[in-house]
C-alpha cells in the first residue's frame, strides 16, 4: 500500500508548526491504515534536520536541499512534491494552508490532475480510506469529502492553519533520503523578506486586545480604540486588511499570517471575523464584538454581540468603564 | 498587453445559508447572487494599471452558468474592455479541478500575458485556484498581492505570508491573486453601468474550449462530497441589536465574568 505523502514546510530554517501539525495527523492515519508517512522537505539545510522529523511520524524524507532564493519558491516545492508522488504513488497528498502550502498544493492538483479538498479541519478513515471534514459557509454546515482519482494517488487534501498540535509523538529518527527532482521551466522567484517592524507592544501577552478591522475605515480613525484599550490595559489588535492597507503595524496583526493570541478578553470593532483572524484568536477568553452587518460571521462565535457603529458604541464603553474602575 | 481577470458569481453573504440534501447535497444560500466581493479588488488593479500603461486591455473572464451574467456586467460596469462567459450545463458539479480546466482553456484561448484573481472566493474559502490553473498552463503563480508591480514583461508582489512580508516575482505571463486591501474598487457610475450592456461580451459552452467531455463538471469531478451536516454545536453568545444602552450592556455582561 502507498504511503501517505505530507509536504512539510521550512521557513527561516525550521520547520513550520502546522505542518509539523498536519505530518503528525498523517502518521495517526497511517497508523490506522498501516501504513507509513513519507515527507518532502525543501530549503537550505532541509535535509539536515529532515531526520527530526521521525519524532513526528514520518518514515522517511524526500529532501530537495538548497532553493533558488533565500526561501523555496512555490514553483520549486510543487516540482519536488510531483517527482516524489511519481516516485512513491502515495494515497494522499497532505499540506498546510499556509500561503506557500496552498500555492504548492494548488500547483501539484494542476499538474497531476488530482482532486484537492481545501479548508479540511479533520481526516479520519472511512472504508479503508481517507476522508476529510471540512466547514462551509463560514463555518455553519460541516462537509465530509472524498476523492475519486483513478490512479493510486486518491487526491490532495489541504489542511486550515493550526487544525492538529504539532507536538512530537516520540524520539525516533526518519530515513532521509536527497532526489533531484526535474525543474519547472518557469519558476516563481523568492525574493527577500521585509524587516521586521515590532515596535515593543507583544500583543501575545495582553490580557486585553481591542482588535481593530476595516471598519475603522482609516489610518486616522484609530483614537477609539487606542483610548478604550487603554482605559482596559490592553493594547489594539488588527486584522490583515488593515495591516495591508498600511494603516497600522504588521507586529499588531492578529490571524493566520499575524500573531496567535489568546487573551482573557478580545473586543472586535469593525472587523467581520473571516476563518483566517479566527484563527488567531479563538481561543480569548472572553470574546465581544461590534459591528453593523447583523450578519457578519464574528457574531457566530461571540460570546457578546452588538449590531452597532462602533464609533457611537465604542467612546461610551471606554467612558462606562473609566466611570466603573 | 492583455489582462483576464477572473471572476465568480458567488451567493449573497449577507443571505441566510443552508445545504440542501434534495439538491444532491449542493451548498445554496437564499437571497440575490453577486459578483464575488474580492474579485472587484482583482478588477481594479487591472484597471490601474491599464490606466497607467498604453495599450492594456482588461478582460473580465467567467465560468458559471447564464444567471452569472449579471456579475460580468458588474465587471464591465466597473470598467473591464469586454468580457468571456463560460456557460454549459455540463459544467454543472465541477469542482477545483474542472473549474480550473475551464479557465485554463478561456485563458490560453484569450493569449493573456496577465491574469489577475481575488485573495479567495466568498463562498468556498478556497484561493488554491490560481495554483491549479497556472500548473495547468505552466505558468508561475504569485498569491495573496498587498501590492502588485508589472514591468520589463516581469511581475513581482509584496504578500504576507506566515513569517511576515516578502517578495516574490515572475516573468509574465503569470497568474496573481490580490488582497482585499490592495486597493478600494471604484464604484460604477450610472453611466458606466448603461454602457457595460454595450461592451462585447462573448458567451462560450464547452465545445468552444475543446475540453474532453469527463474532464469537468459532475463527471470529471476529481474531490467529491459525501455527506453534508450541521457543525458541532457551539455554545451561542447573545447579540444584541444597540438602541444606544450597549455600552452599558457590554460593561455588565463583563462585569459578570468578572472582566472589569
Ligand atoms: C491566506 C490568507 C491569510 C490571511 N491571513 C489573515 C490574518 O492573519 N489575519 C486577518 O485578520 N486576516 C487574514 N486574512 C484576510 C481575511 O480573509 C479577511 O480579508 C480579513 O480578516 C478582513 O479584515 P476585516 O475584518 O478588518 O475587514 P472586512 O472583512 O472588510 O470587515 C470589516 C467589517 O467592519 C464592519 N464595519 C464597517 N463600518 C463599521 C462601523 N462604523 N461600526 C461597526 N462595524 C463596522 C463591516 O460590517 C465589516 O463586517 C487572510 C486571508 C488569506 C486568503
């Protein structure tokens, strides 16, 4: 029987979390199935750490080493996951959506003709099978998918960031073994990282956040919650849209390509609660928002909702409190 | 030099939702379907840069069925030259893998040097699309753009990724999908609007592309659904309509978990 193949990612010369989280998923699986889990790591130094990745699951590694760039390109990555599935006839592709993953693992369906399952939460085996659970709809019906490839490969399945703990399992080391495989002829360029920019606020150890979305609607709107952060002694907290826009700093960015946070208490104004800033804070605490879209998916896991401007809510609950401490 | 940008008609977000088990499982919502929200970003930084540039001509392409054409006249009522629509019964049922085949086709069909996507489509929280479709052409494939730069036939992105900002480029042709900050999209003025139903929009079905029958739709569809089901139970908050007392209301609810 194949093996199940898991793309595990390197970023800055580690391997990521939630691929490690996904690879340790996969070696449950292959438990069931008896079976075992290959890995394709990619990068500068990939193949000298691959063999940690035995104390995750993995049996043995495909190791690409080197990249292009500082950082393999998506375009170098889908070029080893192809050759290794060639080369190995796994059951099933397995990646992180991370950017990098969601682009390889779109890359690799293309050019194998695989089905691709995305946004999956949870696999499970069913008929000698894997299957994945995925949400829908931002989250209000839950779906179970499959595959119907005709090769021995079923499909690839995409995985939402942090889905599965990426905690080791036990000590063992993986066979590692190096391939080349054969170059795309038209490669994506990694082109270098923007410094870092934290400007002293962790927002990972606040116990309070004000998190801060478009709805602010500008650069110069955000005294509101400053002032009501501070009044709670916390700090302000943002989202993807508003960090992009330039309105405020990356290091304050709460989500999947932002920080993980989990205070006592998160309040969100203005900010519409998309799966990739839950992510990163669904497990506050306390979590309270305003915004003025009744339907707005943030109202699905508040404990404490407001349909409101946040601009007449938001100066009163800072007075209210300053009035009550 | 030519940009696609694709587009989707997705349902209402603002609608309620529901699945339908007679509908052979397929995901509806109720309420009036529109032009996928991020695609209008996708739009209008074609239309940027078509309006800095010489010669660039924006063409907004579609894979859906006839309703969708409403969402093509948004396209073009926001300012895309003319349009593509792909349109067949037999698309019906198509997952990532078909929709990607259809587009791939209208794209080399069309002879693009640029095509442009949103960060995700609305309904499917899915944005792996424009990696299927560039392996499909054998183009590189650059995502989640914060800022976009075409220039000496090659593009390059600033994007967030995990780690933090980063640069990434290509050569072109290539496939790009846009944040939705990127920019603010234009709205369409009256004018605009009459004029889009004068712009060529050209209807195409499956024969046009020369797509195997199989290869899309239910038939070629390549990740299948299995069962649709309610989600685990979550223990739901309270949400409040403020008839300006909720100020109040939020500092008692925190008052009671002992938050302030
Ligand atoms: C690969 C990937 C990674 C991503 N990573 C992240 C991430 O790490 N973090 C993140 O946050 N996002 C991330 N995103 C983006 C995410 O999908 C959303 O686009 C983003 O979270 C939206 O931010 P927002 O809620 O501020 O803006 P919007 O979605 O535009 O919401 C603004 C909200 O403000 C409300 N509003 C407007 N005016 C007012 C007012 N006066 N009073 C009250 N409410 C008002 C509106 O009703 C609306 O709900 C990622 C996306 C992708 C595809």
């Amino acid at each position: 029987m194949g093996s199940l193949l898991v793309y595990v990612e390197s970023s800055e010369g580690q391997f990521t979390t939630g691929s490690l989280g996904v690879a340790a998923k996969a070696a449950a699986l292959a438990g069931e199935l008896s079976t075992s889990v290959t890995a394709v790591v990619v990068g500068p130094g990939a193949s000298e750490r691959a063999a940690t990745l035995g104390s995750h699951g993995v049996g043995r590694v495909l190791a690409v080493d080197g990249a292009r760039g500082d950082e393999p390109s998506a375009t170098e990555v889908a070029d080893a996951v192809v050759a290794a599935v060639r080369a190995e006839s796994p059951l099933l592709v397995m990646a992180n959506a991370s950017v990098l993953g969601a682009e390889v693992a779109g890359l690799v369906a293309g050019r194998l003709g695989l089905g691709i399952a995305t946004d999956a939460v949870d696999a499970s085996i069913s008929d000698g099978s894997v299957i994945v659970t995925k949400p829908a709809f931002d989250d209000s019906v839950w779906v179970e998918c499959g595959w119907a490839g005709e090769g021995e490969t079923a499909g690839v399945a995409l995985f939402r960031a942090g889905s599965f703990s990426a905690d080791p399992v036990n000590g063992a080391t993986a066979e590692v073994v190096g391939i080349e495989p054969e170059g795309s002829e038209r490669h994506v360029e990694f082109l270098g990282r923007a410094e870092s920019t934290d400007e002293g606020v962790d927002i990972t150890q606040a116990d309070v956040l004000v998190g801060a979305g478009r709805g602010l609607g500008g650069p110069d709107q955000f005294g509101v919650v400053e002032s009501l952060a501070q009044a709670l002694g916390g700090a302000v907290a943002t989202t993807r849209a508003v960090v992009d826009a330039g309105w405020y700093d990356y290091s304050t960015q709460v989500g999947q390509t932002g920080k993980t946070v989990a205070p006592k208490l998160y309040i969100a104004a203005g900010i519409s609660g998309a799966i990739q800033h839950k992510i990163g804070m669904q497990s506050s605490g306390t979590i309270v928002a305003i915004n003025k879209d009744a339907n707005a998916p943030i109202f699905e896991y508040a404990d404490f909702g407001v349909v409101g401007d946040l601009f007449e809510v938001l100066p009163k609950l800072e007075q209210a409190i300053r009035e009550s401490s | 030099m030519k940009i696609a940008v694709c587009v989707k008609e997705v349902p209402d977000a603002g609608a309620s939702r529901r699945h339908d088990p007679a509908a052979d499982h397929r995901l509806v919502r109720d309420g009036d379907p529109a032009l996928n929200p991020f695609d209008a970003h996708a739009i209008e930084a074609a239309l940027q840069h078509a309006e800095g540039a010489d010669g660039v001509t924006v063409t907004a392409v579609c894979m859906g069925p006839a309703s969708a054409q409403r969402s093509v006249q948004k396209a073009l009522a926001l300012g895309a030259d003319d349009a593509v629509l792909i349109s067949d019964d037999a698309l019906a049922g198509s997952d990532v893998l078909g929709t990607a085949r259809v587009l791939a086709a209208a794209i080399e069909r069309g002879g693009y040097d640029l095509v442009l996507m949103g960060q995700q489509s609305a309904d499917g929280e899915c944005w792996v699309l424009p990696g299927v479709v560039a392996a499909l052409l054998g183009w590189p494939v650059l995502t989640q753009a914060a800022s976009l730069s075409i220039e000496d036939g090659s593009v390059r992105i600033d994007r967030q990724a995990e780690a933090g900002y980063e640069k990434v480029g290509a050569s072109l042709p290539a496939i790009v999908s846009v944040s939705d900050a990127i920019n603010e999209p234009r709205y369409p003025s009256l004018k605009a609007i009459m004029g889009a139903k004068r712009k060529p929009l050209e209807q195409l079905d499956l024969a046009a592309l020369d797509l195997p029958a199989g290869s899309v739709g239910q038939d070629g569809a390549r990740s299948i659904v299995r069962s649709v089901g309610d989600p685990p139970p979550q223990p739901g908050g309270t949400v409040i309509e403020d008839d300006g007392s909720a100020a109040d209301r939020i500092v008692e609810f925190l008052r009671e978990r002992n938050l302030v």
